[in-house]
C-alpha cells in the first residue's frame, strides 16, 4: 500500500481527519509521519514532533504547525486518472 492510499483508507475509515500545515523547516519531519510503518508506530514520536488533542475530531494536531485543520469526512469522490 502507498502512502496516498494508506491516508486515504484511513480518512475513509475514521471519517474525521487534521490536515497539519508547516512551514518548510519542518517538511522532512512531517515527512516521515507520512512513511509507511506498522500501526505500533509512534508516527509523532519518529519525526520529533508534538502530538496535540484536536478541538473537534479524534486524530491529534502536530503542535508545531502554525494551521491546523480539523475536517469530518462529508463525501468522497473519485476521479478517473487522466494523467497517464
């Protein structure tokens, strides 16, 4: 399973999901939060970063970034790859 398809599947799972907004300095630590590993993982922990409850959903924020958003799962569409 890529990376893309292991966040989809768990947005499509877990209906609820932060989307985290760093700036540049931390792209390699936020990085490594998107690398396939086990669920027994700490993603947090791996990339130095500071887990945070979310206002309103059940994943956490990375402390560290300056905008955080905090979305519900509403409807997913697909698309037909048209890129090649």
């Amino acid at each position: 399973m890529t990376e893309r398809e292991g966040t989809l599947e768990n947005i499509r799972s877990q209906k609820e999901f932060v989307i985290n907004v760093v700036s540049s300095e931390l792209g390699n630590q936020m990085q490594k939060t998107a690398e396939n590993s086990t669920r027994h993982v700490n993603e947090f922990e791996e990339a130095q970063l500071t887990p945070i409850l979310s206002d309103l959903v059940k994943p956490l924020c990375v402390k560290e970034a300056p905008i955080e958003m905090e979305s519900l799962l509403e409807n997913l569409k697909t698309r037909k790859n048209t890129r090649g």
